[in-house]
C-alpha cells in the first residue's frame, strides 16, 4: 500500500478534472470503478476508485482518490492497494507506487503553478 496526502490552495473542481485526466490517461488499463460526491455548507468532497493492470506484478492496483476542498482550501489523499503477489507478507509493491506517482506528479506541479 502507498499513500499521497496534500494540503494545499486551490480550485476544487480544477484540480478534480487534473487528477481524473491524469489517472485515466496514465494508463491505457486505467478504469473508473466508482465515485461519490457530496456537498454541504460549502465543503465539496469528491470519492473515486479506479483500477489499473500492474505488468510488473501481472495484477489489477486500486486507487482510492479523496479530496476535501473548502473556499480555496484543498486536501487529497490517495491510497493505493491490491499490487502484491505475496500470500502473507506484502511484496511487490512497485506497481501501487507507480499508479500513484500518476497522480502525485500532476498534483506536485498544480501546486507549483
């Protein structure tokens, strides 16, 4: 398992759009699986799933995508899983850090600007 979590300034909507296009188009096995969306006072937060084939581990890895945003204010966090082969310990996990680095790379230089 790996985790991306980010605190910074900007637009919900905007950076939503960034990470989808980003995931979807990182991969040519990249699925949406689900989402959910839910807003109240203000606070916009936005659920997503996705899968891609890992061909280094010859598996499927989930990302599981949540973002937070208020006024300006964003938090993302991004948990990947499901790219080990082992039976009891977790092995193998370069093909989750991969799917992630999608999405943090393109979330590093929205940040930049």
């Amino acid at each position: 398992m790996a985790k991306y979590e980010k605190r910074f300034k900007g637009d919900f909507n905007e950076v939503l759009d960034i990470c989808e296009r980003a995931i979807m188009k990182g991969s040519i096995t990249a699925s949406f699986e689900e989402g959910s969306d839910f807003e109240n006072s203000g606070v916009q937060v936005a659920v997503r799933v996705y899968e891609r084939y890992s061909a280094f581990g010859g598996n499927r890895v989930s990302l599981n995508l949540t973002l937070m945003g208020y006024n300006n204010n964003i938090f993302l966090s991004a948990i990947t899983s499901g790219g080990s082969q082992a039976m009891f310990i977790k092995i193998n996990t370069i093909g989750e850090e991969n799917f992630l680095n999608t999405l943090s790379s393109v979330v590093e230089e929205y940040i930049k600007g």
